[in-house]
C-alpha cells in the first residue's frame, strides 16, 4: 500500500508518460479536501480563502516552498483574501501524480 499522498515526493515528469485517466485521476481526488478536476481531467483546481491580505500572503509563501521542494509548480491567482491554486503537468499536458501529490501538501498548510 503507497503511502499518503502527503507523505510522497514527486517525481522528475519530462514527459513520454501518459497523463492520468480520467477515472485514475478521479481516485486520487477522493484524498484531497476541496479540489476539483476541470472538464477534461487535465487540470486540478482549489481557491483557498483566507480573513485578510497577511493570512493569504502568509499561504502564498508556503504554497511556493512547497512547490519549490517539489520541483513540481501550479499556477496561482492571488487576491486579498484568496488563492487559487491550479495543479497540471505542462510536460504530458494533463495530470500526474505530482499534482495530487503537491494538492495533498497544500492542503496540510490550510487544514
């Protein structure tokens, strides 16, 4: 049995790898708290809300240590009191198991 995904580490993706299946990458969602997959299952989404600008720039930080220590980096959309946050794999253009991996670590920041 794999560990949690929290407990992973990602993996170097340079592509030649298939992108997860829709139904695979259903599977992995069931361990995250909130994210949401978009239409074609390429792309794993989460807006984070916080109370005030410090908390959200707070998260920020984290969400880009996080990201750095992974080598695996979402897209994010930054406002007063909000993140959203947006995990792909832009090297087989849909979805790893990075990306679940790096949502799990996220959310440990904001539980």
């Amino acid at each position: 049995m794999k560990p949690a995904l929290a407990n992973q580490k990602c993996q170097p993706c340079d592509g030649g790898v298939p992108a997860l299946s829709r139904e695979e990458a259903r599977e992995l969602l069931d361990q995250l708290n909130g994210w949401e997959l978009d239409g074609e299952a390429k792309q794993l989404s989460k807006d984070f809300v916080f109370k005030g600008f410090y908390r959200t720039m707070a998260f920020v930080n984290a969400l880009a240590w996080v990201a750095n220590n992974e080598n695996h980096h979402p897209d994010f959309e930054v406002g007063y009191n909000h993140c959203l946050v947006r995990f792909t794999t832009h090297a087989i253009d849909g979805l790893s198991e990075n990306d679940f991996i790096c949502a799990a670590k996220v959310d440990a920041l904001n539980p």
